[in-house]
C-alpha cells in the first residue's frame, strides 16, 4: 500500500529482481527524502521487488492532511511487520508551520513509533547494496540514541 504522495513504480527491465521481504517504508522530508527516491528508482527498483513493502508518507503535509492517521497507520504497520525504514522527519516550528500552510505544529513522529514499538531506540545504519563501493574499507554503522526530551525515549 503506498501513500497516494509516494513514488511511483518504475518500468520492469528483463532481468528477474530479488524479492524484498515485507517492510514498512516511512518517508520523511526535505532533502533525505529527494535522495531516498532517487536511491529507490536509480538502485532498488529494478533491482528488488518490493511490493511487499508498505509505503507510509510522513511528511508535515501529510501528516496534517490525514490529522496525523498516517503516522498512527505506520506505527500499526511497524508493529504488525516488524521491519522498518523510516527516513528523518521534521518537526515543524511555529514559522514552518506558517510557511507550510499547516493547520497544526505536529510533533515529533519518533516518541509515538518508540512507544507503539516497545522501544527506546530507532537505529541508523549504512545501505549496503551487493555489488555496490561504499567508498570505506570497512563497515560503518550509525548509532543515534534520544533520551528523553522531545522524543519520549528512555525508561
């Protein structure tokens, strides 16, 4: 299920792709969310078949359009898969808010996915793609721990 605002899929090449298992792939904003497409249609799409995927838009629009359901969709999704992509998301100031045309400043989407996840922590690691030069001799692994605050995370 892809969010009406979520890329479109590319054309078929001959070659047969990989299956992609089931995963919930949450969208975000700005700049991530540009290079994200271009990952997805340059790299994966004719790579993977990914129609088990579920595509979830949580952009500030989005976001506010649905009355923030999208995000309590992707939560239930994340809970019921248990696999998970979620790209960053802004958390609109009063200005943004303005310039956005929002109705409402929604909050941090992270507390509400750590609380429907039973979890503290969302992970960032590197995409390794076979085949692909990350450019490193050896992996690298992105660690990135909220506690408290904003984002409702700890004990």
């Amino acid at each position: 299920m892809r969010a009406p605002s979520a890329r479109p899929l590319t054309f078929m090449r001959s070659f047969s792709r990989i299956e992609a298992p089931p995963m919930v792939y949450i969208s975000g904003e700005e700049m991530t969310r540009y290079c994200m497409e271009l990952i997805l249609e340059k790299w994966i799409d004719p790579r993977m078949d990914t129609s088990k995927w579920e595509f979830y838009d949580l952009s500030c629009k989005s976001r506010d359009d649905t009355e923030d359901k999208v995000l309590h969709d992707a939560v239930d999704a994340g809970k019921r898969i248990c696999a998970i992509f979620k790209e960053p998301t802004v958390t609109p100031t009063e200005v943004q808010k303005e310039k956005l045309g929002l109705r409402k400043s929604w909050g941090s989407p992270n507390g509400a996915m750590r609380r429907g996840w039973n979890g503290i922590t969302i992970s960032r690691d590197t995409i390794h793609i076979e085949g692909m030069e990350l450019g490193y001799d050896k992996p690298v692994f992105f660690e990135r721990h909220a506690v408290g605050g904003e984002y409702s995370a700890g004990w």
